[in-house]
C-alpha cells in the first residue's frame, strides 16, 4: 500500500513540476495539415512563379488540401498565434492557386487588366467563398478583415495574389515553428525584388509597392518607430517604409537615403499572372528596368 502511495504521489509531482508545452508542441498536427502544400510548392514554384498547368493536370493533391483547411473552430482555437497567422496565409495561398486553375489558361477580354490576369476572373476575391476554420470566407475578407487582427503587416507581403507584383510566391509553406524566420526572409527580399522596391538615385526617387498603401494602418502603426529625426517631417507611410528597408539596403543606398533629398512614389501593381509558362517574358521585362541597382 506504501509503495502504491509512493508512485502516485511521485506521478502527481511530476504532472505539477512539468513544464507546461508550447503551442506548436501541443498542436503536432497543424504543421503535417500544411505538408501537402508544402510539397507542391516545392515542386511547382519557382522564383514566385507557378507551373499552373502541371498543377491543373494533377489538381488532386490540392483539392484534397483546400478541403482540409475546413478545421473545426475548437481545433483553430488551441493553435498558437504563430500557427493561425501561418493558416491564414497557407489558405490564402491555396485559394488563389485553385481559383487560377479552375479557369486555367485565362483569356479575358476586360481592358482594365491583361489578359491572362486572375483579375479578369469575374468575384475572385470579392465574390467566391471557401471554407476554413469553420468560417465562409472570401480572398478578400482574408486579407481585410481578418489577418488584420494579428498586426504583422509582413503577412500582406506573403500573399501570392496569383499575380507577379505580388510577393515571390514561396516553394514552401508557413508553418507556426517557422514563421518568424520566413517573415524576416520576406523583409530582407524586399528590397531585391524590383516589385517591390526600387531606387533610382539618378532621378532621386525611391518607388515601392502599393501593397503599403493599401494597408497603411498596419504598416505605420508597426514601422512608424524609432526614426531617424532627419526624416521627421516625411509622411508617416514613408517614414514606416524607411524602418522597414534601412537594416537590408546597400551601403551606397543607405547614404542615398541618408541625404532625404528623394520623392517617394508607389509602383502600378502588376496583375500579370504569375505563371511560370509566360514568366520569361516578365522576368526579361523585369532586368531590363532601369531601377534598383546595388553599386
């Protein structure tokens, strides 16, 4: 009887003195629910560009994925913020990609975007649902009303968009464990990826991506910190996006932004789609662009 009384106060010490796990370490499952994306990406991306149409031959795998993202609500719920913010941003991704091969090739008629755009398929991210987390949700309720809620406006910036002034689409897709290092990568790309940002010292002028203006809020609120006085009487939106380049320019860059002698503009988002079969002719576009040079 002793030793059965021993054990078990030996056992209930242990429960008490455990350290108690992390989210990622008590929800193993929600980074094996991304390993199908993460594999198709891998495979079919590159340089943020996507092999659409292998992927519509074998659109299996990815049907298979957007129907599991429909997770209960108290499953969501034990996920870390990491993991959710991770979620949210794999099944953005997901959607877009489906949404492109459910029309693939495109060939619109609407003069306002090019042709093959996503943009030219009618409510893509305005109209057409899906369903994730147990909610209803549209591309655009994604990106407006509910990555909001994290504050970290890097989030914007992982969002394919199904379009090449998008982000680089990664090969791989976000997990909880990883994401704070797959952020710092989207920020330390920022300033090499010609859609994003470029300078042009001959004509003083520093031109970035409409994404920053279209979330603003977000962008100031988390950037708008710590800035140089020189810059004190520059926007808020320009002062944010100085913070958020500065620590990845070149040298020469840097002391170009030093001098603040520049004119801020915000590029045309291009809504060219992303496919990997017409990418050469953006990506010889792209380095022939007289902006953004390292020396």
């Amino acid at each position: 009887m002793r030793v059965a009384l021993l054990l078990a106060f030996c056992a209930a010490t242990a429960l008490v003195g455990a350290p108690p796990q992390s989210p990622s370490q008590s929800s193993p499952g929600v980074e094996l629910l991304h390993r199908p994306l993460d594999q198709m990406l891998d495979t079919l991306v590159r340089d943020g560009l996507v092999y659409y149409h292998a992927l519509k031959t074998e659109r299996g795998r990815l049907d298979r994925y957007v129907a599991s993202l429909n997770v209960s609500p108290s499953l969501y719920q034990k996920w870390s913020r990491e993991q959710q913010m991770a979620f949210w941003v794999n099944a953005y991704n997901a959607f877009v990609l489906e949404t492109v091969i459910n029309h693939y090739p495109i060939h619109g008629r609407s003069n306002l975007y090019p042709g093959n755009s996503i943009r030219q398929i009618p409510g893509a991210f305005e109209q057409t649902t899906w369903r994730a987390a147990g909610k209803t949700v549209t591309l655009d309720q994604i990106e407006k009303a509910i990555l909001p809620e994290f504050k970290e406006p890097r989030l914007y910036l992982a969002l394919g968009r199904g379009a090449v002034g998008s982000g680089r689409l990664k090969s791989e897709a976000f997990t909880g464990d990883r994401l704070a290092q797959q952020l710092a990568s989207i920020q330390t790309e920022f300033v090499t990826n010609t859609q994003m940002f470029r300078i042009d010292r001959l004509a003083n002028q520093m031109a970035t991506t409409p994404i920053l203006s279209w979330h603003e809020r977000e962008f100031v609120a988390a950037y708008d910190k710590d800035v140089d006085k020189v810059f004190a009487e520059r926007s808020p939106i320009e002062r944010a996006l100085l913070t958020f380049i500065r620590p990845n320019l070149f040298p020469l860059e840097k002391e170009f932004v030093q001098k603040n002698q520049f004119k801020v503009t915000f590029l045309d988002f291009d809504w060219h789609l992303n496919d990997l079969e017409a990418g050469s002719r953006k990506l010889i576009w792209i380095s022939n662009s007289p902006i953004k040079s390292p020396s």
